[in-house]
C-alpha cells in the first residue's frame, strides 16, 4: 500500500505554492516515501483541504484515497481516488529535465551540517483523479471545485505544491483533461461520475553526506630549494564523488624559490576521521544517537518521534553539558570495556538515542545505527530507516 506509512507525521501538510519565490529549493532530511508516492500523496492532502459553497450547500471530499477501498470500509459520498495506469517516465517525452530543476544539482539539507541533495531526474507520472458524486448537481459543484484548486494563481498554468513528506520538494501539477462517465447502470445506483486527467513533475532527490559544493581552490605547495612547483587545483568533493585533480601552470616565467622557512611546533591530535565537533543543544550523555537541530548543534534523536526519521547524525563519543563541544562519530569504530553485544548484530536508535539491539514496537521508526563486531566494539553505520 503506497500511502500507509505516510500517516505516521500527520503534522507534515502538504502546502500551495502561492507566488514563484516560494518555489526555491530548500530541501529538508525527510523523506517518508518514494518520488510517486509522494506526489500522489501531496495531491491526497491538497484536495482533502477543499471545499464549495454552491447553491446554498457547502461540500467537500468525505474520502479521497490512494489505493480502492476495503469491502468493509463504509461508502461516503462525495469521494475520490487518485490512482494510475500509466508508466512514470524519469524525464519528459523528449528526456528533458528542464521543468523544475536544470538537471544535475547540489543543495545543502536544512539543519544537516554536510549533507546535500542531489538531483540527477525528474519523474513525470500522469494520474486519474475518478470523482463520486450521488447527483447531476453534486458533481457539477464539485468538478468546479477541483477545476478551481487546479488553475489556482494566476502566475501559472497548473499548481505547484510543497511535500514536505519528499525533502520539502516542489512538485507540478498540470491537469490535462476531464471526462463526464454515463452508465444505465451507475444511473439506476445514483452514480455520477467524473474521471480528471493530471500529470505531475517531481524532482529524484538522492541525499549525500560528507560532500562539499563544487568549488575549485589553488593549492601552492613549497619544497626545498632547488626543487620545481606548481599549483594544484583541486575539486573540493567529499566521499560520493571521484576527486579531480589537475597540474597547472599559469606563470611564465616564475622567480626564484625562496629560503626554506623554519619547522612550525606541532599541533593537537585531533578526532579521527570519522567524527565532527559539533555543540550540546542539551547536557548530552556518552554512546547516544544524536540529530542535527541546526548548523552547530546537536540533540538526542528519538525513535519515538516520527519527524526524526532521517535525521540521525552518529553517536557521541563523550558526554557533554549544555553549550560544550561534544564529538560525534559518523563512520568508524567505538569500543567500551562494559558493552555486552551480541556479535554480529545489528544495533538500533532507540528513545533518546540509546543504543540496543532489542527492536521496540512502539517506535515511529526502525534504525540501524551500527553493527556490533565483537561483544565490546561497535562500528557504526547509519542506514536507511524503516517507517512503520
């Protein structure tokens, strides 16, 4: 079922892109569904929202689903389901990506220190939006409704909504067409029905972690004298992309080498290269899970809590009160004389980050965080998360 783990943040609301400012990418760490789904689910919630005053009634959707109903479930009308026979094309019909992002991208995640998305696609899915209504006057008042909430700025053909559920992307809806459905039989069962045609845009969004924005830096290098450099121009990638480097040499005619200059003192040891400093939103404990709540600061992440689904960061390595640096492992190994794991098993998230590897069925979401290696070593790995 498309829809089902979807419910688990009935906060997140799918809202109408109002004027083109607003259409800006700023994407988020959440993501409780896959591209179509997502879509299909923003329409859901945007035309679950609507509603008519015509001709001194007031009517709106008792039901608009995602998948047909249960035999058991109970008819309720006006209704409506979103549904497709159609194959999804990443891209339109010429295989361009041009409608809402300019192809291959880099945007930094809100409140997620070194993490981007990327944009590689788009998905094109056209849906069929069928309508019940129970008369001629019921489905004229809400065929108006829904032609409405499809052309409803003036800046656009179409909509765009924002699905907060998908990254916060910004999805495009163009409807296409409209059919009215007449049958002897739907006409004896009072049926009045009414089939929309709409296809919506949706950017691929795949997320990253430990990668810079592109940007090119010169690096001199200084040896000793005699010896011939030459500046380096480095792509300042991370771990997702393959490093270019490239030797250039702009000067004609470089002066001599200066004098050697004296051996500067050595500096502190720091973390390992798994780790990132960040600060103590909260007096936080040893070996917990902890999320990002902006560009410093970290907090426990809490399998309790839905809307912290994606938003894992690694596990502290010390303890640390309110406002102090803490380090947090990303990748890499941890070891603790008194742990007792059982080697070979996974380890999860659970409430207020506490490792274990004992699943509780009363979490929003399964996480594994890390993999015991031994009864007292740990290497953590952050995977995807299951929503229940």
């Amino acid at each position: 079922m498309t829809g089902a783990p979807l419910q688990l943040v009935p906060v997140l609301r799918t809202s109408l892109v109002q004027n083109d400012e607003e259409g800006r990418l700023r994407f988020t760490n959440v993501r409780m569904t896959d591209a179509r789904a997502a879509i299909q689910f923003g329409l859901k919630q945007y035309l679950e929202d609507l509603s008519i005053d015509f001709a001194g009634r007031r009517l709106s959707f008792k039901h608009v689903r995602q998948t047909w109903a249960e035999p058991e479930d109970n008819a309720e009308y006006p209704s409506a389901g979103i549904f497709s026979d159609e194959e999804g094309n990443y891209g339109d019909e010429e295989g361009s990506n041009s409608k809402l992002s300019p192809g291959l991208l880099s945007e930094p995640i809100e409140g997620v220190p070194d993490a981007y998305a990327m944009i590689p696609m788009e998905l094109v899915q056209v849906f069929k939006l069928q309508v019940w209504t129970t008369d001629p006057k019921e489905r004229t008042a809400i065929c108006a409704m829904v032609e409405d909430a499809f052309n409803p700025v003036s800046w656009m053909y179409g909509f765009k909504l924002k699905l907060p559920h998908y990254h916060n992307a910004t999805a495009l809806y163009e409807p296409i067409g409209s059919l009215y459905e007449e049958s002897d039989d739907d006409s004896r069962r009072r049926f009045r029905k009414i089939t929309f045609r709409i296809k919506a845009t949706v950017p691929v969004i795949r997320v990253f972690y430990n990668q810079k924005k592109g940007s090119a830096r010169v690096q001199l290098s200084v040896s000793d004298l005699g010896s011939e450099t030459s500046p380096t121009q480095i792509s300042d990638t991370g771990a997702c992309c393959d490093p270019i480097v490239e030797s250039l040499n702009p000067f004609k005619d470089p002066g001599p080498p200066g004098r050697t200059g004296p051996v500067g003192p050595e500096g502190p040891i720091g973390p390992s290269g798994g780790t990132v400093e960040r600060v103590a939103e909260i007096a936080l404990s040893s070996h917990r899970v902890v999320r990002a709540t902006s560009n410093t600061d970290v907090n426990y992440c809490d399998a309790r809590q839905a809307p912290q689904v994606w938003t894992a960061l690694g596990i502290t390595l010390t303890a640390a009160g309110l406002g102090a640096p803490i380090y947090v492992m990303i990748s890499g190994e941890i070891e603790e004389v008194s742990w007792t794991w059982a080697p070979g098993g996974a380890i999860f998230c659970g409430n207020d980050g506490v490792l274990t590897q004992t699943d509780d069925p009363a979490w929003a979401w399964l996480r594994v965080v890390a993999v015991a290696e031994t009864a007292t070593k740990i290497v953590v790995q952050l995977r995807d998360p299951i929503a229940r």
